[in-house]
C-alpha cells in the first residue's frame, strides 16, 4: 500500500508523478492557479485510502461508494453522495508548501486521512440515503436544516457527543454530530460499545449500528456523481488560495498576556544571566505549539501567532527563565492550554476542517 509522503527520512520514499512544478521555488510555485497543477487523485496514495474507506463500507454491507473528488478543502456538498479532498495530500512538494504556508498538513498522514475520510463518507451516506428525513434521526441529531454557524461553543467536558475530530466538531451541527457518529461507529476495532460505555452518545452510536443494518445491501435513493468546485474549474493562485487559509485560521486572542508572564517568568535581577524569557520560547516554539495544537485541537497557525505576540511582550518586559527549563516549558504550555480552552468556551470557532 502506498504511504502518505512523508517529510521524515526514516520513512520509505512514496510514488508520484513528476510535474514541471515539483522542482520550481516557492515563490514561483505560489504564482501557479489551482487548476493547472495537474493532480490526480490516480497513482498516489490517496487512492489506496480510497480504496480502503470501500473495503470497510464492504464490510458493513453498505452499497454506497462516495465518488472522490479533488478540490481546494475537505467538504461534502449537501445531496451530494461523495466528498472532496484537497490538493495538497496528491504530492509532497504541495504538502510541503502546506506546511511552510500553514505550519501543518490537515489530513498528512494515512491515520488522519482515514479519520477525515470516514467523516465526510458519514456526510456522503446521509445524502445518499436521505438519513435526515427520518424522524429518529431527527429526533437524535437534530434537524439538518439548521444553519450552519458562524461559531459555536463547545463543551469539552459533554458526553452527548462522541470525540473524532478536533474541537469537539461533533457539537457544531445536526450534520456534524452524525457525520462523527457515523465515524466512530466505522472505524475498524473502534470498540465504541466500551469506549462510550455510560455516554448519553453511546444511543447515538446504536441507532447508526441498527440503522445501517436495516440499509445493509440496500441501493442509496441518491445516486448522483455531481463534484462541486473540481480542482479543474479553480481558478484561484496558490497565493490567493493560502492568503484566504491564513485569514480564515487567524483569530484575536486577547493580547493581555503580562499578567500570566510576570507570574511564570522572572523580573528579578538574580536571574538576568539566565536566557531571556523570549529566546526560551523562540527555541521551543515548534514544540509548544505542535502539543498545545494535539491537546486543544487549535490549528498550529493560530497559536503560532500567538506566541509570536507572548516572544514580542516578554522581550518588551525583559523577561528571563527563572526555573528549571522542563518545568517552566511545562508550566507554559499548561498556560497556553488553559488559555486556548478559555477563548474557545468562550468565543467557539467553527472548525474548516470537514464542512
């Protein structure tokens, strides 16, 4: 099975094509329209992911196949039984491109790409055999007509919703709470009967167990192959393109931070021969903000921003390391975690990620 490529030299080379582009700099790279890339979705890896979201449908004796499709972003058209993948996962010059414009790879590895994969099929089996017209899945779910919001405030602590993808995305839409649900219910040796065992969620997960048994074998009443915004018909640059991502990922966090800087790091003229506050950060900023992303399911580029404010602020309030270094690197990033669940309890954001 062909791997995702990898940016990891311990990890066996993966095949793709060789495009005009793969060797051409960033700067020129940006200047190329999403439609003249050139991609398939063929020949590379994620046709094997493709592959394996069918054997597991096959397993549960589910007749639908999503059509895939490349495009811009992950999304699953509404009556659309079949979803989109972006561009970037078809070769490892665009992921790298990913990286260095966002900091991360949304769907990079063969794990996380099933896991997206799953979702947006939950998406393509509720279109295709029109679930939401059901009145015990409205009943459980809620109803799909409901806008979509702008942002919306997640409980972590809830267990009326099971956990997939990040930010707690089950809890942003009738349509989202099933897409996860299904998911879960999905996945192989997901054991979701003992995981959610003493969940509200856990009847959720039994309706899509006894639901898709009473649709096992059974034709979808949609059965259409429509793609929405084919990578073909975007006309957009890269550079337009990752201008739009990064404004869309930038968030105003509160840029009151003196108060939680002074309390962990130190003023005191005892510690001036200590490295400063700001060079500390500067020298973990990958790390911190690749755990507190895992740990709170913001995207690395917020968070990034935002620690590039905490660098600037300590820097301006000569700042330096007072401790033990694992432990004021602990104690940081506690910091930022807390913050971080803080501004989205309180703010929410709806997650881009699988719409």
């Amino acid at each position: 099975m062909l791997r995702p490529p990898s940016f990891s030299a311990n990890m066996p080379p993966t095949r793709f094509r060789r495009l005009p582009w793969s060797s051409w700099s960033a700067e020129r790279l940006m200047q190329l329209r999403l439609r003249d890339l050139g991609v398939t979705i063929d020949g590379t890896w994620l046709e094997d992911c493709v592959a394996e979201l069918y054997a597991e449908l096959e397993q549960k004796h589910i007749r639908l196949r999503p059509h895939v499709w490349l495009s811009d972003e992950w999304f699953s058209p509404g009556n659309v039984p079949g979803f989109a993948v972006p561009f970037y996962l078809t070769h490892p010059r665009l992921m790298r491109l990913e990286r260095r414009e966002l900091l991360e790879v949304e769907g990079g590895t063969h794990a996380e790409c099933m896991q997206i994969m799953r979702h947006e099929c939950g998406h393509a089996v509720q279109h295709g055999y029109q679930l939401n017209r059901r009145r015990e899945w409205q009943k459980l779910f809620g109803k799909s007509s409901t806008k979509y919001p702008e942002s919306y405030r997640p409980n972590p602590a809830s267990k009326r919703y099971v956990q997939h993808l990040r930010r707690w995305y089950a809890q942003s839409h009738p349509d989202e709470d099933f897409a996860e649900t299904f998911a879960v219910w999905l996945r192989p040796r997901s054991d979701w009967r003992r995981r959610y065992a003493g969940w509200p969620a856990l009847r959720k997960l039994h309706y899509v167990d006894r639901l898709m048994k009473e649709l096992a074998d059974t034709v979808p009443a949609v059965r259409s192959r429509r793609r929405v915004d084919p990578l073909r018909t975007v006309s957009r640059t890269l550079f337009e393109h990752y201008t739009y991502r990064r404004a869309l990922y930038s968030v105003e966090y509160p840029d009151t931070y003196d108060e939680d800087l002074l309390r962990l790091f130190s003023l005191s003229k005892i510690n001036r021969t200590k490295e400063s506050a700001a060079s500390f950060l500067r020298r973990h900023r990958t790390d911190v903000r690749r755990v507190v992303s895992k740990w709170t399911g913001e995207y690395q580029f917020t968070l990034d921003a935002v620690l590039g404010d905490m660098i600037g602020r300590c820097r301006e309030l000569k700042l330096h390391v007072g401790g033990h270094e694992r432990q004021q690197l602990t104690d940081f990033m506690v910091l930022l975690t807390a913050r971080t669940m803080e501004f989205i309890a309180q703010h929410g954001r709806r997650d881009w990620i699988a719409v």
